[in-house]
C-alpha cells in the first residue's frame, strides 16, 4: 500500500516546514497521515488473514473427515526442510523488526542493511521450498488430477484421497508463496527508497508498513508449518 | 385435518404437514399486509400532511429513545415466536415415521428415476399410497438437483456423493407435478416427473405392471414411453436435430463412428450398452459427453431396445 | 461565521489526531535491539518444542498442542514485532474483530459439515447403512486408482507404485472424526 | 455550514484555485492519471452505469424468453448464459461497485470535510483492478459465456466436461461447458477492487474528517459506508479465495468441493455465502444510507433516531456473517445448523425494521418537497418494506422448505436489491447529479421516469411472487403452461421498467448537454457536501471546513444557508428560459456570513441530550 500519494501538482514546493514534501497534500499533520496509513495497513492485513481463512477452513473439514489421510500424507512432508524454513522466516522477521527500529531513530544504513538480509531470508525461503516442491513434484504428491504417488517414504501406500491433502498443501504454501515473492517486490522497493534517502526519523511509514506485511507473511507461515509438517 | 383446495397463492395441499406451513405463510402473509399497509399508509399520510409550506418549518426532532427502544424490543419477541413455531414445523416434517416405505429417488442429468422397495425402477413416474408414511431417500448421479413437489411442500438437494431424505405422507389422490429446483444445466427446466398418490390396491397394481409392458402396447410403444419417461429427450432428438446427444433417427443397425476408437455398428448389443454405460463408446463430435449411466431391467431394456429400432 | 469557540467539540474532527498527538508529529515506540533478540529467542526456542513435540505422538492432543504453541509463536509476533501492544488501540480491535469473524467462518461451517444427518440415519451419509450402497456421484476410487496407475507407469524410470492401497468399503456411514478407514467408497 | 480558512494553502497553485475538479485539467490523460476522488468517482459511475445497461438487457432478453412456454427467442443454453450474465454483470459490476465505489467516492470526502481519500493512488488502482476484472468477465462473454448462475454452485461449476484436453485427469466432468474460469478470475480480480475500496474509505472516515465532524455529526450514508467498508474488508476476500479454489478446481480437481473427487459439494455454499450474504449487505447497506441523506434533505428535519440508524448499519454489517446458512436450508445442512441460522436470519429484520420506523418518523411534523430524489427515496421504503417482509416467509425453515429456489426468492431479493439498492442508486443519482456535474435535469422526465421505473417494478416482480409461492422454480427456461399468465404479466413489467430506464438516462444525457447550471445547493440541504460549490474545486472546498453542526440539523441551519440555493435555482431556471445561458464558471462564492449562535445551539443540543 502506498502512501506517499503525492498530490497531482506541486503547489507545496515552497511549503516546506509546514508541510514537508512527504506529507500528502490532503493531510493536515504527519501523525494523521501516519495513523491513517496504519490503519490501511491493518485493514488490509485482516483482509489479507480472511483470505487465508478459506483455505484453513477447508483444511478443518478435509482433516476432520479423512484425518488418517492427512497424519499419513503429511508424513511426506520435509520437517527439516519446514523447521528450517520456519526459522529463516522468523529471523527474517526479527530483521525487518529491527530495520522498523533502525528508520525510526534515522540510521539510513542499518535501516538498508537489514532490509537486504531480510530480502535475503526471503529468498532462502523461496530456494528451500524450491526443493521440497521438486521432490514432492518428482515423488508425484501432486494436487488433484496430477496426484499420482511413487516413490514414496515408508511402506505403507498412501490413500487414494491423498490429493485433497496434498491439493489443500500446495494451495496453502503456494498462495503463502506468492505473498513471499511479493514481500521481496515490496522491501526490495522500500529498500530502493532507503538508499534514495526518503526516509527520516520523522518520516518512515513505508518501511514499517512493509513489515508489517512481511510479519503477516510470517505469521501465516506459523501456523502453516505445524498444521501441515507436524500433524 | 383441514383440507384447502389451491389458493391463489399456493398449490393444493397433499400431505401431512402441509396445512401446518400454509398456516404459517398466511398468518406472515397478513401480517405483512398489516404491517405493510400501516407503514406505506403513515408515510402517505406524513408526505400528504406535512408537505412544504411556505414560512412554515419542520419541527426539530426529539429524542426518542423509548419509542426506538420500543421498535426494536418488540419486533424481537415476534421474530422469536416465529422462529420458534417454524423450526417445530420443520423438524415435525423432516422427522421420518416408524416403518415407513423407503423409496430412492435418483436426479440425473436431467431426469428423475425412482426405485420401489420392490426393486422395480421406473423413470419420470412415482406411485405413491395414500395416507402411507414414506420417506424418499435422494441421491444424484452428477451435479446438484433439488427434488420439489408444491403440494406436499417438500423440497431437498440431491448432492452427488451423499444420500439425503424427505419425509412424507401423502394425504390426498391425485397427481402432482416434481421438478428440479436446483440448477443444474442445460435442460434444468425439463427436468421434471410426475407423482401420482392412490390407492393401496392401485399402488400394488402399478408395481406389478412397471416389469412388463402394459396390456395391449407392443414392446416398441412400451419402449417409446419409457424413452420420454426416463428424459431421454431432452439431450436425444428423434428427427435428427442436434441436442445435447446425438439424435437417435436411424441409428440403430447403422455404422457409428466413435471417438478415438474404431466405428462401431450399432446393434443391439451397442444400444445396450450405450444405455447401461454410456461411457463406454462416445460418438465421434461429442466428446462433451454428459449422460449418465442407466439401469433397466431386461423386459424394460428389450422394449426400448425395441423403440430405437423403430426410429428410422 | 462560527467561531473557534467550539471547544466542546475539538478533538473529535481529525479523528487521527488523538489525544497523545496535539503536536501532529509521529510518536511511534520504539523498543530495543537487545528485546527484539529476545522475542527471536523466545519463537526459536517455541520452534524446537513444536518440532520436538511432533516426535511424540499424543494422539488427538497433536493438534491442540501444536496449535497452541503457533498461537504463542503468532502472539509474540504481533504484539512485539507488529508493536500491536503500542499502537492505536483500533488497529488492535481490527485485528483481533477479523480473528473472530474467522473463528465464526470456522466454527460454523464446522458445525455443519461434522453434525450432518443427525436428525436420520439414511440422511448425509456416504454409504446406506441397510445395504451398504455408495452414494452415486462420490468419489469413484476404482477409476482414480487406474487413471494413477497409468500415470505412474508412464513416469519414466519409477517402477514403483504406490497406488492400490483402498481398504475394503465398510458400514461407518457417517463422516465422523476419527473413523479408520475413510474411503468414502 | 460554516467555515473558517484555517489554512490558506493550495490557493496559489493553479491561475483559479477554485475552479471545478472538471476545469482544473482537460484532456483524456488528465483523467487517466487523475488522483482525485471526484474524477475516479465519475470514471465509475460511468463504468457502473455501463454494467448496469448490459445487465439491464441481459434481464429483458431473459423476461422476453419467458413472454411464452418453450422456446420464445432463444435455446435452453443460451438463456442459462443470459440468467447468468445478468446475476454476475448485475451483482459484480453493478450492484457491488455501484453506491460505495461510485458514488461514495465523489460524496465521501466532500461529506468529511476532507480534501481527498486518505489513498488517492490506491483509489485509482481500484478503479484500475476493477476495469482489469471487467475485461476479464467480457472476455468469458465472448467466448461462451456461463452457465452456472451467479453463485457458480459446484460441482456444476467446478467439473470440467473438456477435461482431459489441458491437464491428465479421469473421466470427463459432468458440469458446465461454459468459459467458467476467465468468469471467476473476473470475480476474483474485481473482488480486490473492492477490498482496497474498502480499506480506503475506513481509513479516511477514522482519519480524515474535518474538525468539528464528531462520529456523532457523521452523515447516515457515511456510516453506512463505514459498515459497507468493514463487510468488504472482512467478506470479500473469503469470496476471492473461494473462487480461486474453484478455479484451480475446475483446472486442477483439487477435490475441494466436486465429490467425485472426494470434496464437499456442500462446503462451497458455505465458503461462498459467507462471503457473498454479506455482500449482499454491501449492495443494499450504502442505498440505505443515501436514502436516510434523501429522507433528511427533503424533509428538512433533523433524523429521528439518527445513533439507531447509524448503529443499525453496522448490526446489519455484522449480522450478515452470522446468517449465510439460510442459503442451505433445503441442501442438507446439518438440524444443529438450520436452527442456529434460522433464529440468526430474523435478527436482520430488527435493524432494517429501525431504520424503515425512523425514517417514516423522520416525515410526521417535516417540511417535506416532493422532488424527484425523494421520490425516489419513498419509492425504496415502499419496496423494500415488502422485499424485507418477504425475508421473514424466507427465514421461516418450514416455509422456506417450500418457498426456496422459486420465483418467490427471486422476487424477494429484486424487491431488496433493485427496490433497496437501485432505488437508492439513482435517488443518490438524482440528487447529487447537480453537485456530481453542476447540471440541472428536468424534474417531469425525472418524476416520468421515477414512475415507470415504480410501477414496471412492481409489475415484473410482484408477480413473481405468486409464481414462486405457487411453486415455479426459478432459472428455468420453459415452464408449465398455468404459469404463462403470470410470466406474460411479469414479461411486460419488465418492459416498462427498461423504458423507465430510457427516459432517465435520455434526462441525464439532456441534462448533461444543456441543462441548465446548477447553484450551490439546489435541494437547500443542510449537508456539507451542499455547501460548496457546484460542481466542487479540486479540493472540495474553498476554505477548510469547521464544521458547528450535524448534517441534518436543519434547526441550527440558517435560512440563508438553506434557501440561497433555491433562490439560485430559480434564478439560473429563469435565465435559462431567457435562453441566456451563463457561460462563466461559477464564482468562487464565499460562504455567507453567517450569524449561527452555535453557542446557543450547543446547548440546546446539550439539554435534549440531558433529557434522554
């Protein structure tokens, strides 16, 4: 979510004191454009925990009415690689926390550092996933049509309904996913900004909202990774 | 038990249960009007009487709390009397009887088919006992139907992969019409059967006559009936037109050609299975195919073997 | 012309403006570098449990268990690292109201898809209890298991198959958690 | 409204500061890279208002196949597309869009006082999403349309008979053969439109008002997009991941929601109607909030009950996520759950009750003018009493056993959604054209139109409510020959209704190309948005607003403020029939000095507050 909507023409030029360059036009102060801007973000944030919600839903019932199915499939599933994976993210989040930390008392440099390492984790995630989407892809624990297992961990052959596992597993860690590759876009792009010099101790919404969204990221990523590695 | 005949607003009432949910609608419907004439009449009456003047003012507005509490609180114990008595109604109705006559209903695309306790099944029609406590066990080859028949006020989805029930207990002879009220493709609307209550001595006449042709119809015109009965229609024409099928005009004894496999001659043996597995072989230009499967009994499957033959 | 006189109700326009920002400058809290190492701690350490705990199995507790232990992981987050605990008290409303609304999603729809047929044995259920008859239109293991099989036959190099493993279809007629077998056919 | 220059920014910028947001900048990409609210508002009134025409012939090609039994104009498959078309055109680029992100767009901010939405570029990518997500849904028209109704109820919807072509799957589907994705992803795209729409117009209504706007001094249609905006955040991202589950179960068979697949038919109604009951609140929630503004503008009295009707904007927000299993009633649900909703579907009459008593109290002792708008403000209590009504036979289980998935729903839900929201669509229209345009329109086309759009309402719909009751299924292309009376009746209704349609959007077209210039406040409303010109400066007002007053407190409004714009209306419709049109553009009129005493009025305030 973008804020800094600059106003269509550039009537504040020479407004500066009252009205820095990165106070929108129609704000009167920076604290109501600093509220108003988290309370966006936070609006989108719960939009963005409702869409996740379909999708646990659906995990509810299906692991309520096959859960022998689930407990078996999900033993596929790479704990090591998920731990792993977890802890990336979770460092990464600490790291976007301090980068939030680091604009506000206007260490510009910290601010970029741990915004790469941040982006850093974020690809790490994304590399780790990966390989477990080409294992899982090669062993055929693939979503519906495509599901056709072999090659599998244990004796024991996995139920025929074993899709609906892995179709709520790929549609969960894929659209999980998807926000990932769009946190990168986004803190690659607050990261541009900061090198810019956009940013000051009186002015560093964007880097905070931007982890706001990156902690959500997490934050869904938290309960994924138990419900779906550890059951 | 009170017996209406048709109102202009509802059907005929022909089962048990029914009275009770008329009796419901009516006693909201005039209260509705009530309410509605009361409303609709004071906003006329305001618009009327308190129209622009000129130097005259509207009146600032007090605050009225007790009144907004009032209209909030009292709606409340309605809607919680309503309630009540129409969930009672519900659950009376949906409760099935001790020992009663389980019938399955099958909705496929887009007929009905009905199967006795006998074991006898006949598409489109449905013999019902009067006064016999029975309970239609639903389910749905394909996609979602809705089996609804106004008179008895009953209605419940058939869901593919699930079985479902109504409970009822037809209270009046006569003939009432089924339909699908869900919406389920192309021929949702022709998607109907017929339900026919009578007698104890008729029903066990019917169900002797459905495995054998009716006195005096040779096999063919057995076949015919059962052909439109059974909804074949809807997807098959009979004078070469294109429906969803392909039109069944001169098919029978005449080379077929077939999707990805050879033509096939559609002998006797192919018109069997194209009505016991349609899956089976798919004709050229119609691979969108929709039908599903159909079970017959040979008398049955003879005459309508019979039939097709007979469309030249 | 109205005056600025109106003092009783200043305040209330700018709604953003709040009681802690007459200045209109930004007061954001800022905690510190050691504390959010902290928090990082606390989640690694609750990360090992939940990882440990999956080796154990408690039977039906595994879920609970490890959807507490998430939900403290989740807690810490957004308190600390989302400053939930320092910031507008709405946000945290808004936040904790689209919690809720997710909770009434799932304990409704829940309510539903587990307590289906209760009313009579024959209604909402996969199989006839009489007769042990499918419902038509569900889940045709048979096909899907031949259609798998072919695939993994033209999966070059991979022998090894493991379809074929649908148990005999049995009486359980109902949905309900825990059954043992849960082909629906 | 009074207003004090609190600070004199903004006026040096261009050569007029105050000249309208429609002279301020000309050409094609002043409009597309626009920011202001006001310019998006109208690029969606104008997309809307096409939606709502496509819809429009959609329903009348529908209405004409059903002039007779069997075949009329169309085949079977043809009709399915066109019932379907008209629901998905109608309900996601209509209905959905048409009040908050339209209207509310161009209203919203004036109504705060504010010179913007808190997110000016996230506006305009809204507006953008959407028209991305229209393109989407033309596209399926073109290539075959949909057949699965709206609601795209699986496994109908979700089991492709094509399959196989694109991906290895098993048997063919047994469901529709229509272009049913491009369709779900226009759903889907859109779905985010309004999402971001929604988050925008919270932040500005918490963040934005102009001093002296408490939450007490909010007008009614801003609460009620206040609740329209917490639906759309809360609901419509559920209806966004539905739909994609069911795209990539009709590409994939993720076995969700086909049964052949081992899903729940049963699970998607759940999944769709928790998101799209509330939608339905988001379609009728903003027309009652522009009807509360017409109810109070033409009666020229303060609200009765205005804290009820706020507060019952936001019970119904919330009551909507706590009924959709009414949708399930007769699809097996389980007894546990019909009963919980059933007792919860009744709770929403209460707030639509409130809001329909405090209205009509709102007109005993007003002074009230029958002007177009407020016709069509009394036309909505008219219908909406009875599709509300009609919801209490709906939320009856017994009743509804019967009454489910026939004509009587489709009746009660056009008496809600086309006497509710489309009613208070075009009164919205009517009475904001002036300031939307700074146009006047011709009150006897306007009163014609309002009247044919009534009565062919009626007889369309009221029909269907004996047809429904009588038991005729809805969605179906041929029917029995004993309803071909009622059916005709209906078929012709339909048609007054479409030529109703046509004399209000000739008035419009006519107004726009010569009506004659509209003053500041035509209506001589006491709202804000009535207080500055007309059509508005770029940034809404000429001074900053403080604002000493309620939008309805027509006491405490002085009758200069009132009466001004009328006697400038009769002045502009005098000039104009001395057919001497003013070429110049309005003047940046000062406020009229006002002598209010609001130090008086506070305390009359105070003491009605005191006697509750």
């Amino acid at each position: 979510m973008s804020t800094e909507a600059a106003s269509p023409h550039d009537e504040h030029e020479g407004d500066h004191h009252a009205h820095p360059k990165w106070l929108a036009h129609h704000f009167e102060t920076p604290a109501q454009q600093f509220d108003a801007d988290k309370l966006g973000m936070w609006a989108f944030l719960v939009q963005e925990l409702l869409f996740f919600s379909g999708l646990f839903v659906a995990y509810g019932v299906f692991r309520s009415w096959y859960p022998q199915t689930f407990i078996a499939c999900s033993h596929q599933l790479d704990k090591i690689m998920g731990g792993t994976n977890t802890v990336v993210l979770l460092f990464s989040s600490l790291t976007a926390a301090l980068a939030v930390r680091s604009a506000q008392v206007g260490n510009k440099k910290a601010t970029g550092r741990f915004l790469l390492i941040t982006i850093a984790c974020a690809c790490a995630f994304l590399v780790i996933k990966y390989f477990e989407y080409s294992h899982k892809i090669h062993s055929g624990l693939l979503p519906g049509y495509w599901y056709a297992p072999h090659d599998i961990h244990g004796d024991k052959p996995l139920p025929p309904n074993g899709h609906a596992f892995f179709s709520i597993y790929f549609m969960m860690t894929g659209v999980h996913g998807i926000h990932v590759a769009v946190g990168i876009g986004v803190l690659l792009w607050i990261w541009a900004r900061n090198r810019r010099g956009d940013f000051s101790k009186e002015y560093f919404t964007p880097v905070d909202l931007v982890a706001l969204y990156w902690h959500l990221v997490d934050l869904v990523w938290i309960y994924l990774f138990p419900l779906l590695y550890l059951i | 038990m009170r017996l209406d005949p048709p109102t202009f607003q509802l059907p005929i009432q022909a089962a048990e249960g029914a009275a009770e949910i008329d009796g419901l609608y009516y006693f909201v419907y005039w209260f509705s009007v009530i309410f509605f004439v009361a409303i609709v009449g004071a906003m006329f009456y305001f618009v009327w009487a308190y129209r622009r003047r000129k130097g005259v003012k509207a009146e600032p507005t007090k605050d009225l709390t007790k009144l907004e509490l009032f209209w909030t609180i009292t709606p409340l114990i309605f809607i919680t009397y309503l309630f009540h008595v129409s969930f009672a109604v519900y659950i009376k109705n949906s409760t099935v009887a001790e020992g009663a006559m389980e019938i399955r209903v099958r909705g496929k695309k887009w007929a009905w088919e009905f199967e006795y306790p006998t074991g006898s099944r006949e598409p489109g029609v449905l013999y019902l006992p009067v006064g016999k406590p029975t309970k239609l066990i639903l389910s749905s080859e394909d996609v979602l139907h809705s089996f609804y028949v106004p008179a008895f006020r009953a209605k419940r989805d058939a869901v593919p992969g699930v079985y479902s029930h109504i409970a009822l207990t037809p209270t009046v002879k006569g003939e009432y019409q089924v339909f699908c009220a869900e919406y389920c493709g192309t021929s949702h609307s022709g998607m109907l059967a017929k339900v026919y209550v009578v007698s104890e001595e008729e029903y066990a006449k019917h169900l002797d006559d459905i495995d054998k042709p009716p006195p005096g119809q040779t096999p063919a015109e057995w076949g015919k009936t059962l052909f439109e009965k059974s909804g074949c229609p809807t997807c098959h024409s009979r004078d070469g037109s294109r429906l969803v099928g392909p039109s069944l005009k001169g098919v029978a004894g005449t080379m077929q050609p077939i999707a990805g496999g050879p033509p096939a001659m559609a002998d006797e043996n192919y018109l069997r299975e194209s009505i016991l597995r349609p899956q089976a072989k798919i004709v050229e230009g119609y691979t969108q195919q929709q039908m599903p499967p159909f079970v017959f009994k040979e008398p049955q499957l003879d005459a309508m073997i019979a039939y097709l033959k007979t469309l030249k | 012309m109205a005056s600025h006189s109106n003092s009783k109700h200043e305040g209330g326009g700018h709604g953003g403006h709040g009681g802690h920002h007459d200045d209109g400058a930004v007061h954001a809290h800022i905690s510190s570098v050691p504390f959010y190492i902290f928090i990082f701690a606390m989640l690694l350490v609750f990360t090992v449990i939940t990882v440990g705990q999956s080796y154990v199995d408690l039977g039906k507790m595994n879920l609970l268990v490890v959807i507490l232990i998430a939900t403290c992981k989740a807690s810490l987050v957004v308190t600390f690292f989302m400053h939930l605990k320092h910031d507008n008290r709405f946000n945290a409303l808004m936040f904790v109201s689209g919690l809720l609304f997710i909770g009434v999603f799932f304990t409704y729809t829940m309510n539903d898809t587990e307590r289906r047929g209760e009313i009579d044995e024959t209604s909402a259920v996969w199989v006839l209890p009489k007769t042990g008859e499918h419902a038509p239109g569900g889940l045709d293991v048979k096909v899907q298991e031949e259609r798998r099989a072919k695939m993994v036959k033209e999966h070059a190099g991979h022998g090894a198959a493991g379809a074929g493993g649908h148990e005999a279809p049995h009486g359980d007629h109902h949905p309900a958690p825990g059954v043992t077998t849960e082909q629906r056919h | 409204m009074a207003t004090v220059a609190t600070s004199p920014e903004h006026h040096d910028a261009h050569g007029d500061p105050n000249a309208s947001f429609l002279d301020v900048a000309k050409g094609p990409m002043s409009w597309i890279v626009t920011l202001d609210h006001k310019r998006i508002g109208i690029m969606y009134l104008i997309s809307v208002t096409v939606a709502f025409a496509l819809g429009g012939i959609f329903a009348l090609l529908v209405r004409a196949e059903l002039f007779t039994a069997g075949k009329t104009l169309m085949d079977a498959d043809t009709y399915n597309r066109m019932f379907s078309l008209h629901g998905v055109v109608m309900v996601f680029l209509f209905i959905i869009p048409s009040i908050p992100a339209a209207m509310g767009n161009i209203i919203l901010p004036i109504q705060l006082g504010a010179k913007d939405v808190a997110f000016p570029r996230l506006n305009l990518m809204s507006l953008y999403i959407y028209i991305f997500g229209a393109c989407f849904g033309l596209y399926s028209m073109v290539h075959g349309g949909v057949d699965t109704g709206w609601t795209f109820y699986t496994p109908y919807s979700s089991s492709d008979p094509a399959c196989g072509q694109l991906t290895p799957c098993g048997p063919p589907g047994v469901g529709s053969p229509s272009a049913v994705i491009p369709m779900t992803l226009s759903a889907f795209i859109m779905g985010f439109s309004s999402i971001l729409t929604g988050v925008n117009f919270l932040a500005t209504i918490h963040k934005m008002r102009a001093p002296g706007i408490t939450w007490r001094r909010l007008s009614l249609f801003t609460w009620s997009l206040y609740a329209t905006s917490v639906i759309q955040i809360l609901a419509t991202p559920v209806l966004a991941i539905t739909l994609l589950l069911l795209t990539m179960e009709r590409f994939a068979g993720l076995g969700i929601f086909d049964a052949r697949r081992g899903g729940d038919p049963g699970l998607f109604p759940h999944c769709v109607w928790f998101s799209s009951h509330p939608a339905v609140y988001i379609m009728i929630v903003p027309g009652m909030g522009v009807v509360s503004e017409l109810i109070g503008t033409f009666s020229r009295r303060d609200i009765v009950g205005y804290m009820f009707i706020a507060m019952s904007s936001l019970g119904l927000a919330l009551l909507g996520f706590l009924v959709w299993g009414h949708h399930l009633f007769v699809a097996g649900m389980s007894e546990y759950a019909t009963m919980v909703f059933s007792a919860l579907t009744f709770l929403v009459a209460i707030p639509s009750g409130v809001k329909i008593f405090n209205w009509v109290a709102t007109l005993y002792k007003g002074s009230i003018s029958l002007q177009t708008p407020m016709l069509w403000a009394l036309g909505f209590i008219f219908l909406f009493t009875i599709g509300g009504l009609t919801g209490l036979f709906l939320g009856m289980l017994a009743v509804d056993v019967h009454l489910h998935d026939t004509y009587f729903v489709v009746a009660h839900f056009h008496y809600v959604m086309v006497g509710g929201t489309v009613m208070g669509f075009f009164g919205g229209l009517q009475d904001w054209w002036p300031k939307f345009t700074g146009k006047m329109y011709d009150e006897k086309k306007g009163v014609a139109g309002w009247a044919l759009v009534f009565l062919g309402f009626n007889v369309t719909f009221l029909t269907q409510f004996v047809l429904g009751s009588r038991g005729m299924p809805r969605r179906y292309y041929d029917y029995l020959p004993e309803f071909q009376q009622l059916h005709q009746i209906s078929t012709v209704g339909s048609w007054i209704l479409g030529l109703g349609f046509l004399i209000l959007f000739w008035n419009f077209a006519e107004s726009l190309m010569k009506g004659p210039r509209a003053p500041r406040n035509p209506w001589g409303s006491a709202a804000l948005e009535w207080q500055t010109p007309s059509p508005p400066p770029l940034f809404n007002f000429v001074k900053d607003p403080v604002v000493n007053r309620g939008p309805y407190e027509y006491h405490l409004a002085t009758d200069a403020e009132l009466d001004e714009g009328m006697a400038d209306l009769d002045a502009e419709l005098a000039k104009a029939n001395g057919a001497d049109p003013v070429k110049k553009t309005e003047p940046a009129k000062s406020e009229p000095a006002e002598k209010a005493e609001p130090a008086k009025s506070k305390g009359d305030e105070g003491d009605d507050e005191e006697k509750s």
